[in-house]
C-alpha cells in the first residue's frame, strides 16, 4: 500500500532511528517497523511496535519517527501507529542486527 512510492525513501529515513537500549541496531533492521503506507495527498504512515510495553523511550523514538517521516519533501502528513500485535521478538531481527548485538 504505497501508491505514492515513497516507502524505500522512508525506510531510508528510519535507518537513521535507533532504540537507545540496542544501538547500534536501527529500528528496520531491529523488526520494529511493520508496515509503511502511503495515501494520496501525501500521506504517509508507520505502523511500528517497540521491544516491550513499557519501553522507557517510547516516546521519544515514535517523535524522532514522526520528525524524520514529516521531513521528507512529498509527506504532507506523517502518522504513527504503535501497535504490541504481534508482539515483538528476536526473530524479527535482521541477521546483521544480531549479529551486531552478539545474538549469533
């Protein structure tokens, strides 16, 4: 769902999103992102979940995905959507992301 053909640009962006308890892993590699979608008028939405519930940066790291998202030229509306279905897990990290945090 992206007819406006912006999501690798956005993924881009959120490569540069990191959680805070597991850098250097970023949020696409981590699996915290699960959806990208793109709506006429320049709409674009993250459908995303965090490693637990109670994560203590939440927050800040859904702000930093809303700041970078609405920067890019062609969004004129960038949303958020945090969701715990499913709930994430390590096995929705990239290889290179365990790899990194010492999981291999």
């Amino acid at each position: 769902m992206d007819p406006l053909q912006l999501a690798p640009k956005i993924k881009a962006e959120l490569e540069t999103v990191y959680d805070p308890e597991l850098k250097p892993a970023n949020i696409i590699d981590l699996g915290l992102v699960y959806e990208i979608i793109t709506k006429e008028g320049g709409i674009a939405k993250v459908v995303m979940t965090l490693t637990a519930p109670g994560c203590p940066v939440a927050g800040e790291i859904m702000d930093e995905v809303q700041r970078k998202v609405a920067a890019i030229e062609e969004v004129k509306e960038a949303l958020v959507e945090l969701t715990f279905d499913p709930p994430w897990n390590r096995d929705m990290m990239s290889e290179e992301a365990k790899l990194e945090l010492g999981f291999l």
